[in-house]
C-alpha cells in the first residue's frame, strides 16, 4: 500500500513519545524540527534522548507506559522493542483522533516518517512505502547534495514578494520565470 503524502503543520498537536532507546531518539531528531510541544515516556532513556529533552526543554515523565496516557494526545510514536504495546497503543488509539506511528511495525502504524531534507523553508520527503527505508536515505542523500546552500534566502525572498503582488496569472508567470531563472544559476542541468 502506498501511504499518502500529506505535510501537516504541528504547532499546536501534542506528540507523545513512548520509549527512549536508539530508535525513540532519532523520531526526536526529525520531530523537533517541526515541534517541541513533544512528551517522552520511558522507564530507561538514552544519554543522546535525555540531551534532546533538556536541550529543547521537551517533558519527560520516567516510567511505563499505562493505558490511557495517549487520550492527551494527538500523535503517538512507540519506539519501543515490545511488539505487544505496539499492538496494544495501536488498538488503543482505534476510534479516537490519536494518529500512531509504531517504529518498524508498519501493521500498527497509520503514518510513517519518511526520509526527509529540511532547509528552512523547504521540506522535501522521500518514501518507498516503507519497501526499503534504505533507498529513500540513499535518495535523499543524493538530493541533499544537489540543492544550493542559498535555498532558504531564495525562498524567504519569495515569500515576501507573494505578499507584495497580487494574485493572478501576472502573478503567476513572474513566479514561473523568477523560479527558473534560478533553477538555470544554481542547479546543474540533467
């Protein structure tokens, strides 16, 4: 099954956070790049984990998981080596709002993180579906490498000028040709 490919702004969603190994840290690297409104349950938590949660003043509450703790929240993560409480918050969550991601357990999920490149205002998301996790980093990689360092001044310029003309096809065009005047400067032609 292909999963769609949706960009949600998570300002205001509470993320919860179960587990605090390896796995649970690197979703805290890619979450906090979108939010910090993030809850970590853990009874153990990684040195890298607890660096992520002080420096970024994230909440940590050292325990188990107990039924229940995901009715606060709007994403769950479980990143945890026990397939049972991945099942377990996964049927939890059924008839709720709570979207659950459970790591490398694709049947529990209804989202998946993909590879992603985040330069200021640009996300560009790589997934296979999660066929091969592998592929979408290597991907991502080779892209990462071709986007011009300049990217987020460009970007930001751009934003500006949208609030400064009017819609419309003139609007439009000017977009189109000041976009690939760009793409012609700062991207190598395939």
């Amino acid at each position: 099954m292909a999963y769609f490919p949706m960009l949600i702004d998570m300002n205001n969603l509470k993320i919860l956070v179960v587990g605090g190994g390896a796995i649970a840290t690197e979703k805290l690297e890619k979450l906090i790049d979108f939010t910090k409104n993030i809850t970590v349950i853990s009874i153990e938590v990684e040195e890298k984990a607890k660096e992520l949660i002080d420096k970024y003043e994230l909440i940590l509450e050292k325990r188990a998981y107990i039924k229940g703790d995901i009715e606060e929240f709007d994403i769950v993560i479980v990143a945890t080596d026990t397939i049972e409480l991945h099942k377990a918050i996964y049927e939890e969550s059924r008839g709720s709002k709570t979207l659950v991601n459970s790591v490398d357990d694709t049947q529990y999920c209804d989202f998946i993180f993909p590879s992603y490149i985040k330069r200021d205002d640009l996300t560009i998301a790589f997934s296979t579906g999660g066929a091969s996790p592998a592929f979408a980093k290597q991907i991502r990689q080779y892209i990462e490498k071709i986007i011009p360092k300049n990217i987020g001044d460009f970007l930001k310029e751009m934003k500006s000028l949208r609030t400064t003309m009017p819609k419309g096809k003139e609007r439009m065009e000017y977009f189109e040709r000041v976009v690939k005047e760009y793409f012609k400067k700062h991207f190598k032609q395939i």
